[in-house]
C-alpha cells in the first residue's frame, strides 16, 4: 500500500458463519483491505452499510430475512457510491442476469480461485466490473439490460414520450420514488447521463422499439 493510500474496506454477507470468517481471514492477509463488518442477512448489511459506508460490500444472494438481490438494490438506492460484489454458489446465468439488474459491480462464485475473489474486491473498488472466469458465465456474457423487465420496458418508452415521473408512476402503478430509483438503474445499467440519453441508448439497444422499427 502506498503511504497516504486508504485500505479499501469491505462489508462482508452471508448467513454462513463458517465461509464468511474463512473469507475474512483470506482478506486479512492482504495489507490494502479491511474487513469492517460482517451481516448474516441482507437487512443486516443494509443497515450496517448505511452506518460504516464501506467501498465494497461482498454479497450472497440466498439467504433468510431479506435476500441478496433485494438488499443489493437497497444499498444502490440509498448509497450509490458503494459498490456491490456478489459472492455465490450460484453459477447460473438467471442469478447473472438478475444480479446485473440490480447494478452490482461483480459476480463471482465461491469455489474460483482465492485469488481471483482478491483480484474482483480490488477491481470493484478502483470502479471496474467482474464476472467469474467461468465459461459457462463468460460465453456470451449477459448484457446489464437482459433483464429488463415488461414495466421497465414500458417505463422506457414514456421517457421517450417525455412523460414525467408522477404521470409515469400513475400509468404503471408504482410510487413516483420507485420510478425515479427504477430510472436510475437503468441509467447505470446503460451508462446514460440523463433521461434524453437513455431514452436514445434504449432505442440503440433495441430495448425500446419506435413504432416503424
């Protein structure tokens, strides 16, 4: 670590007491990354991630009370700097694409190689992404957008139409806060600056189809 350069410092979650130590002490032993806190559930690391603010927060996605998913898009909502690494069994693509949905910034699966988990939180922190060297992950890998939902879609195409965010909210039955946390993830999700931008990389995406299309 260089002098004046801060420790990346991790959340780690899982509701497995056993691993989530075992990764602790791994992670101990690199001198630029501090463990600050461990949850054994998703509402744990929300609240313990809205109180220490840590750079990373190593997710799994099963686990009781609030699962990983749900928790991932908590902490994106309500502290957006903070960036997300799913750690899982799970190498099925549906939890890729959902993960990436969500915003996190990396997907890896427990049994890869200790140091490419060390190589992901380091990448995820400088503000890169990651995804398991998995074949079956890496081989046409999933778009952020793939799992856009039919409401998202519709969303979409009324920011086109320039429809604001209270008329959007009313047309599909969801609170006006959730469309503006809806739109910011999709805006992630896409790399868009703003609301024309992301109506446009819709439309070049093929997300959003114009009528003649």
């Amino acid at each position: 670590m260089e002098p004046g350069e801060s420790p990346i410092r991790v959340l780690l979650c899982d509701d497995h007491e056993i691993p989530r130590r075992a990764i602790a002490a791994n992670l101990a032993l690199e001198e630029n990354i501090e463990v600050v806190a461990q949850a054994a559930d998703g509402a744990e690391a929300v609240e313990l991630t809205k109180k220490l603010l840590p750079d990373v927060v190593v997710m799994d996605l099963h686990m009781p009370v609030m699962g990983g998913l749900e928790a991932t898009a908590r902490i994106r909502a309500e502290q957006p700097g903070v960036k997300v690494l799913v750690l899982t069994m799970s190498d099925e693509r549906s939890d890729v694409l959902g993960a990436m949905a969500e915003g996190v910034s990396g997907y890896i699966v427990k049994d890869d190689p200790a140091e490419e988990f060390v190589r992901a939180v380091r990448l995820v922190a400088r503000g890169g992404s990651y995804v398991s060297p998995r074949p079956n992950l890496r081989r046409n890998d999933p778009k952020p957008w793939d799992s856009f939902t039919d409401r998202d879609r519709e969303i979409l195409r009324m920011v086109a139409e320039g429809r604001g965010d209270k008329e959007i909210g009313e047309a599909v039955y969801l609170a006006e806060r959730t469309v503006k946390h809806r739109l910011g993830e999709m805006r992630r999700a896409l790399g868009a600056e703003n609301r024309t931008h992301l109506a446009v990389l819709a439309i070049k995406q093929k997300i959003l189809r114009l009528p003649d299309d």
